[in-house]
C-alpha cells in the first residue's frame, strides 16, 4: 500500500526545463543553443552538486563567451520563465492529507531560494511538503541511489510504499533501481491516471 509520495520540482511542480533557459539565453545573448550548452550544462551539473558558486560560474560563463557577466541571468531567466503548475500543486495539497510527502529536486542554491519564494516556502510552512532533498545542499544528485535512499530515510519511508514522479526517464529509471514506484511525467491528465493505478487518488 502506498504511503508516501515524492516529487520533483522542475518540469513537474514548476513548469521550467534547462532547455527553457537555454532557448531564452540564446535569444538573450545571439548565441546558439549548441554552443551554450556545451559551456553551461557542466556548470549547471556542478552547481547542482553544491561544488560551485554562482559568482564563479558567470565568471566561466562571461570570460568563455567575452561578455558581461549579468549577462548569464541565472537567477532573473529563471524568474521569467518559471511558473507554478497550479493543478500539480493543488494535487499535492489534496494527497497531503492521506500521504507524507517529499521532493527530491536537482537544484542549485541561487535557484532553489528563488524556489522557495515562489511557491515551495509556502508548501512546508503549511505542512504539505514533509521534507525537501536538495541536490546542492547534500552533494548528490538524481539519478544517484544515494539521494533517493536519503529521501526515504527522512520520510521514515519504505521503497515499496513510496511513489515518485519526475519528468526524466533517468530519475525514474534510479528510483525504480531502488525498488521505488516510479511514474514519469508528462502532463497532469497522464500523472492522476498513473496514480491511480497504484491505488493513489
């Protein structure tokens, strides 16, 4: 029997994707996507792990590409383009009163606090989210089975009564290998019906 439920963040509760920031950056800077990505998905996978500052990744970014630093706009980009999923966030606030839950997200610092000011901060004031692991501030990352271990260990979770859902085929794919019931998401229609499945409504 399903207890607990874990959930990601980005592309799930918020609707951004890295590919989001990318499409605005090169818009922002006339530089490709390719040529973006290449430069920023190492920097953005450090950050994550908590093994960066973001004073030191503009810095990469900016003598990289020779401009300014402001231009990277890590923090006011994601402001932009983040939104709350306002159906996901209330399917949390009605499985909250039957389940615990939890969120596991890959997330750097800067944009976690951001995070937390749109939307999440509220969610564990009130008690709906039980606890957060967050990639920068534990060193691991999804996929990684020790982040997902972590998670169940401050829930008081077992693997078998816990659900979790992200947007990556990886994440799902490392929860599963730890024998959690994991779900990929795409939209909110998709996630309910495969919830349900699990006895979740």
């Amino acid at each position: 029997m399903i207890k607990y439920i874990i959930s990601d963040v980005g592309g799930v509760l918020i609707n951004f994707t890295e590919q989001k920031y990318l499409s605005y950056l090169s818009k922002k800077v006339n530089i490709s996507e390719k040529r973006l990505e290449h430069v920023l998905l190492p920097l953005i996978i450090t950050m994550e792990y908590g093994r960066m500052d973001l004073d030191h990744a503009e810095k990469i970014f900016a003598d990289h590409f020779n401009i300014q630093r402001s231009k990277l706009e890590w923090v006011e980009g994601y402001k932009k383009i983040a939104k709350p999923n306002k159906k996901m966030l209330a399917l949390l606030r009605k499985l909250s009163k039957h389940y615990k839950i939890g969120l596991i997200t890959n997330i750097s610092k800067s944009r976690y606090r951001e995070c937390m000011r749109m939307t999440l901060g509220r969610l564990v004031k009130k008690h709906i989210v039980r606890d957060a692991v967050v990639s920068s501030y534990e060193g691991l990352r999804k996929p990684d089975r020790k982040i997902y271990r972590l998670a169940l260990k401050r829930l008081g979770a077992k693997a078998s009564e816990t659900v979790f859902f992200d947007d990556r085929k990886e994440n799902v794919d490392g929860a599963k290998l730890i024998g959690i019931n994991a779900i990929r998401f795409r939209n909110y229609k998709q996630l309910v019906a495969d919830l349900k499945k699990l006895g979740v409504k």
